[in-house]
C-alpha cells in the first residue's frame, strides 16, 4: 500500500516557495526546516523526526537524501545554489543516527 504522509519527515527545507509552502501545511509530512536545524541542532530535529514519524522505535526506516537539501559549499553539484543548507557534518550524522 501507500505510506502516510505521517510517516515522512522532511529535513533541512529552505527555501521554499509560497505554493509549496502551501502544500506542506496542508499535509501531515513532518517538515523541519533550517530554522529548526539552526535553533535545536541537528541531533535533535533527528530525535523530533524519529520521534515523529516512529514513536515506538519499530518500524523500517528509508533514508532518501535530496542533495539540495545539502549547502552548496559542501555539494557544488546541487541544483539549489541557496546558501545555508545542511552541512556535511550534519549529512553525516543523519546517515549514523538511521544505521544506529
């Protein structure tokens, strides 16, 4: 079947343009932009999404990077030239907290 939109949690959204901005208001996807990055840290937004979309620490987890999502200082090869993305370090404890 298909998976609840409850079930997905976005990370590290900048950027985002008005219509969008829209949409993911009206979904049930937990979006945590860089704001919430820049203000709790990323080990935290980590434990809120984890928390989010598996309260329980059971189910299956799938990590889809979107290298936009990534500061192009650190991924010039990014299609979103916006500064003040994640950075590696960041990308890089996201990967150890889903292998955890």
């Amino acid at each position: 079947g298909c998976l609840s939109e409850n079930r997905l949690a976005y990370i590290g959204l900048r950027d985002i343009d008005a219509e969008e901005g829209r949409m993911l208001r009206a979904s049930n996807v937990h979006v945590f932009t860089m704001r919430e990055v820049d203000k709790h840290g990323i080990a935290k937004v980590m434990e809120m999404a984890l928390s989010a979309i598996d309260p329980n620490g059971f189910r299956p987890l799938h990590l889809s990077l979107d290298i936009d999502a990534v500061d192009p200082h650190f991924a010039p090869g990014t299609g979103t030239a916006a500064r003040g993305g994640l950075s590696y370090r960041e990308i890089h404890y996201i990967a150890e907290e889903m292998a955890e």
